[in-house]
C-alpha cells in the first residue's frame, strides 16, 4: 500500500512572509512558531486538522463541561476563517495566542463578540442574545429560569445604549464586564475569563468635587506621566471653564480646538470625543478623560502610546477593526486640521494608500496588530498620530 505520511519534503512548510505575518500579529518569537509548526506536523502531516482531530484536541480544556459538542462546532467554524472545513496551522495558533493568559483582554472580548455574532452583521440582536444565553447554559448543564430570563433582558435593554435593539461590539464587552457571572459562563474557552476585573487599575471617581484628591494625582500621574504641577494646572484651567466638571461634547470642541493647530479642528475633535464617549456613553467627558486627551496629542506620549489610543478613536464603530470608510473620514478629518487643500489632494487616494500599507493580510481591514505596525513608518505615524501639544 506505501507509505500513507507525506514525506518531509512533501510537508507543507512555514514561509518567511507567513512567519513574519505570525510574529506581527500574536507574541510568539520566531522559535516558538518554528517549535510550534514542527510538532502540529507531528499530529497532522498533511498540515491541517479535521473536526474529529480539533475535537480530540480540545475536549479535554473542556471537560468541565457538561455538553462542550456545540461549543466545540462553534469554535471550528469560527477558527475556520476560510471555511474549508479543516484548520491549518495559523488557525490554530492564532486562537492558542489569544487563550494564553497574558492575551490582551479587550481583544479576547472582542473575539467572543464575534463568535456568538451568528448572522455575521457585527450585531447581536436580543433574539440572539437569548439564543446565546441559552446556549452556554445548556453546555454548563444548567437550567435557564423565565426569572433568568427576565434579568437578562433587562441587562441586554440596559446596555443598548442607543436603544436600536441590538448589541454592538463595544456595547457587549461593557455588558460582559459587567456581569462577570455570565462571561464566565460565555466564555469557558478561556481558562482566564476573570482578567477583566482589576480593581486596584480602575479608575477613581472624578466627578464634582472641586479638589483633585492625592489618589486621583497618582492615578494620573501613571497614565499621562504628566507631573502633578502640570496636572494641576490642567485642572485649574478645565474646572474654571468648566463647573459642572464634565464637559459637553460642543463644549469639549470648544475647549479641544485651542490646543490644536487649526481653527478648522472641529470634526477631528469629535473624534477624540467619540473615542471617550464609545466608552462611557453619557454624552460627557470629565476631567480624567480630558487629560488624557492632551496627553495623547503631546511630545510627552510615545509614538507607541498615541497609536495605541488612537486606534479605539479611529475604529469609529467599535468593532475592532478600521475600515476604509473609516479611514476616509480620518484623513478627511486630518486634512482639514492640517489646512491641506481637498480639491487639490485625493482624500480617496490618500486613504487608499494607508490601507495598502497597513493591511497587511489584504483582508479590506486593518486590524490593531496591523495598526501597530505603522511604527515602522515614521512619516505615516507622524501623519496619523500627530503632537500638538508641547510640554516642556
């Protein structure tokens, strides 16, 4: 009959762009993906695994479950991503890189958004979200009371907060982080799924009072690594302007306008002010967020710091990608802050440059690693991450 392993010539092998592609987009080093690539080859010579191969894999991370069948259909066509039903090796390992513990949280969410996302529209409906709800208590082995029910609509009504009857992205992460009840149940993947509550990193309360506490001073200090003279200053500026200590989004415009280089600035700063507002949804920014807002656009912040922040400002839809839409309106912005002629220079053109370079796998999207990636092109990240703010 011969022999029925392929011979090592014969084995599908890593390329350069594939492992540079790899390195880029998860934290293994160059050796873990060598070592990971010869021993899937092991268990799979022909480069790929079948379900009943995905299965044996992961059941056992999953026996403490009562029903982990369904979970494990949806896991394997969720990794499948180009629905060949099989999984190769970058399928595979992507999903290890985002289960390891140190995994960024958010992009673990993010990543559970999309695999409970069942028609693919980047919204999960109520009906959905019951379905889902459903779901992980059945694979849990526990009944779904009509009292459970009731709750969880309510949380769902709760969390849409522009009332469209659907979850977006960012709308389901806050749900989840709420409710860590139910992510641990929605998330049984993740061996993990407590990384999302850290109370000695949360962020005090900065509401009306008329003095910054020294907690509050620390807590800044930390994430400007403005001085506390500076901060104090920025304070006594902000809570002269503004008494109520939150600022309106036309008066954060206002206010945001007289540190940038443009009396044209208006619609690059409701971006900066969405990018906060995606976040707590009151239609407010207090003093904390503020800060932070000059921090990112001062020569204080690193270049790594500023696209790191401005990545959640420029994903204007919170799904974790930025599109060429999206990119449109950013250049866009950006133009017309830095007083460029639109009729003389191609929007279009520029925006479509940006995303030939930054979308590296040619997916139509650029995805945070692919955003990060700029840092390799100073004139680009200059352009898109700009410092206005001078601090001496």
């Amino acid at each position: 009959m011969g022999n029925i392993h392929l011979g090592r010539n014969e084995r599908p092998e890593l390329t350069e762009r594939e492992i540079t592609y790899i390195t880029l987009h998860t934290n293994f080093s160059r050796k873990q993906i060598n070592d990971f690539h010869v021993r899937f080859l092991t268990y799979y010579p022909r480069g790929y695994a079948t379900f009943d191969q995905f299965c044996d894999l992961y059941s056992n991370e999953l026996k403490h479950l009562c029903h982990s069948r369904p979970l494990l259909e949806r896991l394997f066509n969720h990794i499948d991503t180009d629905k060949n039903g099989r999984l190769n090796f970058k399928e595979i390992l992507f999903f290890k890189a985002l289960s390891l513990p140190e995994a960024d949280p958010d992009e673990k969410l993010r990543w559970v958004f999309f695999l409970y996302d069942s028609n693919e529209d980047r919204q999960i409906d109520i009906d959905e979200f019951l379905d889902l709800c459903y779901l992980i208590y059945h694979i849990h082995g526990r009944l779904l009371t009509n009292r459970r029910i009731n709750e969880l609509k309510a949380l769902f009504n709760k969390h849409d907060q522009d009332e469209n009857g659907q979850l977006n992205c960012q709308e389901f992460i806050a749900l989840c982080k709420q409710c860590t009840d139910l992510l641990e149940l929605i998330a049984p993947m993740f061996s993990n799924t407590k990384w999302n509550i850290n109370k000695e990193e949360e962020a005090p309360d900065f509401g009306t009072a008329n003095e910054l506490t020294a907690i509050q001073i620390d807590y800044l200090i930390k994430r400007t690594k403005f001085t506390r003279e500076q901060i104090l200053r920025y304070y006594q500026t902000f809570r002269t302007r503004c008494h109520s200590g939150c600022l309106t989004k036309s008066e954060f415009v206002e206010f945001y306008q007289q540190l940038l280089p443009s009396a044209s600035s208006d619609i690059y700063s409701e971006f900066i002010f969405r990018a906060f507002d995606n976040l707590s949804k009151d239609g407010y920014i207090q003093f904390d967020e503020f800060l932070l807002a000059i921090y990112i656009h001062s020569n204080s912040s690193t270049p790594r710091e500023k696209l790191e922040w401005l990545y959640n400002a420029y994903d204007c839809d919170g799904d974790g990608t930025i599109d060429y839409n999206e990119v449109y309106q950013i250049v866009h912005a950006l133009f017309i802050l830095y007083g460029i002629d639109c009729e003389r220079h191609s929007v279009s053109y520029v925006a479509y440059e940006i995303m030939a370079v930054l979308d590296l796998n040619n997916d139509d999207k650029i995805s945070r690693q692919e955003f990060m990636n700029m840092l390799k092109d100073k004139e680009l990240t200059s352009f898109l991450a700009p410092s206005f703010v001078k601090q001496k």
